[in-house]
C-alpha cells in the first residue's frame, strides 16, 4: 500500500473533462459504468490507479447510479485495501452528486454529505428547504401513481392558470409535460395516470435565468448571472437553440447574489460549485426554480472559462477535495475589464439517428465576439450515442452590453446549420 500518495476517488468520467482532475500526489480510482469504460481512451485508463466498472444500463435516467450502491461500496472497499482508505470523493456531474454523498457519509469522508447532496437533486425538497428563507418558489404539490383523483381536482383547481408536472430527480428538462389549464392536465392524468416521484407545480411567467458560480466556507467567490435566450424545455421540445446572456446591470446582478445567496444558505451548501435557475417576473421579481451542486452543463462553463478566467470543472474538484479555490479573489462577471458581458450558443441537432457532416453553413457571419468554439469536422459522424443535448456546434461570446452578445447570438444562431447525410449512406 502506497502511503505517501492519498486515495481519491471519481464517481462518473467524461474524457474532456480529463486535465482538470487532480492527479499529481494522489492515488485515483474511478467508479463507472461499463458502456463509459469501454471507450475510454487508452491514455485516459493509465492515468486512473483502478477503475471500478459498474453494471447498470446506459439510459438519461439519471437515478441509475444511485440504485447501485453497494456496489460502489464494495468497488471502493477493494479499492481501499491496495491504496488505502479514500480521503476524497469527487462527483462533477449531475447524476453523480447523490450517490457520491452517500459514500462520503458511509466512509466518513468530508465534504458535500447526503442531506445537502438530495436537497440540491429533489425538486420537491429543495423547494421546501428555500420555501423558509424568504425566497419565493412556485406552488408546488408532490405526486405520484397512489395520488387520489380527488387530491389532483384540488391542485388543478388551485392554479388558475398553466401547470407542470415533472419528475423530481430528472435534469436538463427531461419528461416535463406542460398544460394551458387544469382541465388539460386532468385530462392527461385520466388517460395516463401520474408517474411515481413526480410534482406539479404552477407555470410561471417570465424569464428564465442561469446563474453559475463558486460558494467556499459560504463564501461566494465568483458568480455569473444570465438569461436564458433558448432553454432547456424549448431545447428538449420545440428543437430550439440553447443559449444564454449574462446582465450586464449592476442592480440586477446585486439582487441575483443576494438571491443566490440566500438559497445556498437554505440548502447548508457551503463549499461547491452550484448551478441555479430562476424566473424573473415581468413586475421584476425573482423566483426560485432549481439548484444543483455542480457546474452549469451545455456550454456554459467553457463560456466561463474563457472569458473570465474561472474554470468550473476543475473548482468541482478542488471543492470535493478540499483544495483551495484557483478563484483567488472574489469576484464577478462585471469585475472584468473590457468584458460588458458575454454569452453562450449550443445549437440543437435536427437529426435524431447518426448522421454525418456534410457540409457546414453560416460561418462566414461569424461575428468577432465569438471567442471559443466547437464545431463538428466534415465526415464527422454525430448521434453516434445517446446524449443530453445533441448539439450542431457551440460557441461562446464576449461584447460590450448585453444586447450587444444577445444580437450576436441571435444573429448567429439564425445563419449556422449543418447539412447531414445518414450513416449508413453518407458520401462527403
């Protein structure tokens, strides 16, 4: 047993997401399911001290490792003998944070533990830990297949106006049906029934908000506030682009912090990287949707990093490890010299069965705000595996205002499109 190099353990890999692990002075194993271990690449399997492989399907459920924890347990514990006992356990991704909570607590291993760890992934929970704090959350009701017919009258009779149901430990927008009116949503319930772990909740108006950041000790070190321009609901949907743009207005970013502040405090989430969503209300008010202890997904922490400076992969993992923060001020996204605002644009992929890239359009308007990107290569074949969000290409922006990178988003959003062939009868 080497004892000079501590043992850290990795719940979940994706292999863009590789440099930001720390792996000088440490022992690392990873914990992940088979169809992920099978492609990894060569050079990314070196690097792990074991890797533990675990037998559960390979779905967008994002439940499925938490169902598997004593297998966790066991890998781990076999891990333990030969590099000795874990002092960390590191979860960056959504469907991680549960289950890696679950084996701090069970190891006695600090950090994020499973009381937090389910307040920031059951939207029932979470929403009644805030409901306390002076934050204001939408009306809510939690229901499931055993809810009396006569319970959901009730609720539809509440809500004058759209409802949602939605499960309460799903992401990314997944299996979210929305009604114009209770009659609708009755209606739906009559001939489908309600699923088990799902809410109900009221529709509200308004805008739809990102905000991303990095809390130590309670401390928030560095937070970026935006506004959706296409969400994950319309994404999933309507086929629509995903992006967002940050505010570029003091005032409103001041509210946002003291929100978000007052959120994290509710949820006991002191040391993390953390991903809320909110509304903003057509008479200015902000109301409170989701969080979760991780970093913003699509391309919102590559917008981040390269245009602030924070990277919000790797303070994932400094938090899960108790390293000190690289943000090392704190600070904002108005703290930025020459940077008035910036923003993100994650195109949707029409196609739903691999394809291959043909040809690629509208990059000739390129506007020079764009700072990053990523863009499939011609003969590049996508759809390949199941993913959260299949995506044409993906850009981040970097202007003056924010109407100035909304425009610019827009602009290019409307111009860049992929022309695909099917696999099976590709010629570029």
């Amino acid at each position: 047993m080497d004892t000079t190099r501590s043992h850290v353990v990795h719940i979940g890999f994706a292999e863009q997401h590789i440099d930001s692990i720390e792996f000088d002075g440490h022992q690392v194993s990873l914990l992940v399911h088979r169809h992920v271990a099978e492609r990894m690449s060569h050079a990314a399997r070196q690097r792990f001290a074991r890797i533990g492989v675990l037998d559960v399907p390979h779905t967008l459920e994002f439940d499925t490792y938490d169902q598997v924890l004593d297998q966790m347990i066991h890998l781990v514990e076999e891990f333990a003998a030969e590099l000795g006992p874990p002092t960390a356990i590191v979860a960056m991704y959504e469907h991680v944070t549960l289950p890696a909570a679950r084996l701090r607590d069970h190891f006695g291993v600090p950090g994020v533990d499973t009381e937090t760890a389910l307040l920031c992934r059951d939207k029932v929970l979470m929403k009644e830990a805030v409901r306390g704090g002076g934050i204001r959350i939408p009306e809510f009701w939690a229901v499931d297949a055993s809810t009396p017919y006569a319970d959901l009258e009730r609720i539809a009779a509440t809500v004058p106006g759209r409802l949602v149901l939605k499960p309460q430990r799903q992401a990314g927008s997944f299996g979210i049906s929305v009604f114009r009116d209770g009659a609708e949503f009755l209606a739906h319930a009559r001939a489908h029934g309600i699923p088990d772990d799902h809410e109900v909740e009221e529709f509200v108006e308004g805008e739809v908000c990102h905000v991303d950041g990095v809390v130590r000790d309670g401390e928030i070190r560095f937070i970026s506030a935006s506004r959706y321009i296409g969400d994950c609901l319309n994404f999933q949907t309507d086929g629509q682009h995903l992006s967002g743009v940050t505010f570029d207005d003091a005032s409103t970013l001041a509210r946002i912090t003291d929100f978000t502040a007052l959120v994290l405090k509710s949820l006991r989430l002191h040391t993390s990287t953390f991903h809320l969503e909110l509304f903003l209300t057509p008479d200015d008010e902000l109301v409170f949707l989701e969080v979760g202890n991780r970093f913003g997904g699509a391309y919102i922490s590559d917008s981040i990093r390269a245009v602030y400076g924070v990277d919000l992969v790797r303070e994932s993992v400094l938090a899960c490890m108790g390293l000190p923060s690289e943000a090392e001020a704190v600070t904002g996204i108005l703290d930025h010299e020459g940077v008035g605002a910036s923003g993100w644009l994650y195109t949707a992929l029409p196609e739903s069965e691999p394809c291959v890239v043909r040809r690629i359009r509208g990059l000739d308007t390129c506007p020079d705000s764009v700072v990053l990107s990523d863009i499939p290569g011609i003969g590049q074949t996508l759809n390949g595996d199941i993913t959260v969000f299949p995506t044409a290409g993906k850009f981040a922006f970097s202007g003056a205002s924010t109407a100035e990178v909304e425009r610019d988003i827009r602009r290019l959003a409307a111009s860049y499109a992929l022309e695909t062939v099917p696999r099976r009868t590709s010629h570029v």
